[in-house]
C-alpha cells in the first residue's frame, strides 16, 4: 500500500500585513506643514520688527506760504 504524504502548500496571507494608513500619513503630514508654517510666519514677524527698528522714519513736510 502506498503511503501518501501530505506536504501543505505556502499560501501568503495578504489580510495578515498592515496595509498603509493613508489618513494617519495624511494627519501627520498636515500637522508637519502647518507647525513649520507657523515656525516661518513667526521667524518673519521678528525680523520684519527688527527690520523696522531699524529703519530710519522719513516724514514729508510740506510747507504752505
């Protein structure tokens, strides 16, 4: 009588891997780009300030006879 031996085939799960989470990526994504934003607003807010320290103030005067 002939043995028969059973040898189970591999068969990959793709239900088993994490698929991406576009969402997550996409919230994440956002939160980077609007806390570098405020990082730049807020770093051109100084230097305007500084800039208009500095900056001598012209006035016209004008003189009616």
């Amino acid at each position: 009588m002939k043995a028969k031996t059973f040898i189970p085939h591999v068969i990959k799960d793709n239900s088993s891997e994490k698929s991406r989470d576009y969402w997550g990526l996409l919230f994440v994504g956002m939160i980077f780009v609007i806390s570098i934003g405020s990082f730049l607003i807020d770093s051109h807010r100084e230097n305007q300030k500084k800039y208009d320290s500095e900056r001598p103030i012209y006035k016209n005067i004008t003189i009616n006879y």
